[in-house]
C-alpha cells in the first residue's frame, strides 16, 4: 500500500512492518489524520500497482490508543461469531442443550411462587455467548501496549485484511516495549501505520521501523539522505 500526501512521492507501507509517518508540521499532522476518515480528501491511497482506493476500503483507522480505542465496542461482537463459525456442529449442540436445560430449571422452578410467570423463548447461540459475558478483561484497559497488542492480534485473527492506522504510539511506549511491537508485527504479517508528531527527526527512535519524516519547513527527509 501507498499513502500520498500532495506534492510528496507516495510513502510505501509495507506488510509485515511498522510504518511511521512522523512530521514537525501540525498542518500535515492534522490533514493526514483527517484524511483517514473520508471525511476530506487530504490523502489518496493506493495498492502496490497504484492504483486508487478509498480510505475506508484500504485501512482501519483507530486512532490514538489510549483515547478511542474500546477493544469490546471495536471487537466483541466479532469475535463472538468468529467463535460460533469454529465450533463444531456437536459443540453447537451441546451450548443448545444446555441453554434448553437452562430454561427448563427456571420454569420448574417459576411455579414455587404463586404467581402468573412465563419464561421466554430459548436464547439462540448469540444470546448464550452474550449471556456468558464473554469479553476482554478490563486490566487490559490501563496498558498502553496490552491494548495495541491485543487490537492486532484481534485485527489478525478475525481475518480483516486492512491496514491498522494509529496514531501518537510513541507517547505510550518504552523503547523495549515499541521494539516488541514492531516484532509481534513481523510475526504476524500485519500491516501498521502510525502517524506521529515531532518536531524533530526521531529516526534513531523507530531504527527497527520504516520511517519517514517531514519537518515543520515541509522538507521530506528522503530528498535528504
């Protein structure tokens, strides 16, 4: 994938690596974060052939991780069907078993109050994976790489093929934990954008990664090694 930022040549982001678009310019910062949201058309982005594509249709924006990222609003209904999908027809019956003894208990036990009660229809399986409160644990909510480490892995598993887009990572991270990011990235053959903001080139910072960096005069530092 390409992203492109008129006048500069497209900065290539690869699979399988942390990408880092860093500048010193608050208007390039702004713009390119916008422009992740369809909402203006401050950036284009193109496959490895160049050809256009949407923003919306190439990458999933996430933004800063700290700030608008809910693993369970973002995931958790996914990753319940993606469970339901591996289960097995045996399993599937068995969770269906179970919820029908679930149900008969409660009406058995309805009548020790002399009252006018009906227990509901059986829950269908989605309603069993809700009712067991399956989701990710809270303690993940106060780390910083937990959190980015559990939106990629998730991002992977559940087979969406867009790019992640996040933004300020280095706000976050020690220098052994971004490391460790950029690993988990290699291994999992993801592809990871980050935009970031600087006044100063900080290349030795993201050595490990692709990095790229315009300054607040809007010199790229390409043109420059």
């Amino acid at each position: 994938m390409n992203l492109t930022y008129y006048p500069y040549a497209p900065f290539p982001v690869n699979t399988g690596k942390v990408t880092v678009f860093d500048t010193g310019a608050s208007k390039i910062y702004f713009d390119v974060c916008r422009g992740f949201t369809d909402a203006v058309d401050t950036v284009r982005i193109s496959n490895d052939d160049l050809e256009l594509l949407s923003c919306s249709s190439a990458c999933s924006w996430y933004g800063d991780p700290m700030l608008s990222v809910d693993l369970n609003k973002l995931f958790l209904r996914k990753v319940q069907q993606r469970l339901l999908g591996l289960l097995t027809d045996e399993q599937q019956i068995s969770l269906v078993d179970k919820s029908q003894d679930l149900v008969t208990t409660v009406t058995s036990d309805s009548f020790l109050l002399d009252l006018p009660l009906e227990v509901g229809m059986m829950p269908d399986l989605e309603k069993v994976m809700k009712f067991v409160g399956l989701s990710f644990p809270t303690e993940i909510t106060n780390d910083p790489y937990a959190i980015l480490e559990t939106l990629i892995r998730t991002h992977v598993e559940l087979g969406v093929k867009k790019s992640i887009v996040l933004t300020n990572v280095s706000h976050y991270l020690t220098s052994r934990q971004l490391t460790d990011l950029i690993q988990l990235v290699h291994e999992l053959e993801a592809t990871v954008l980050v935009i970031e903001f600087s006044e100063s080139n900080r290349s030795e910072k993201f050595k490990n990664a692709c990095y790229y960096y315009v300054d607040s005069d809007f010199v790229d530092w390409r043109s420059l090694e």
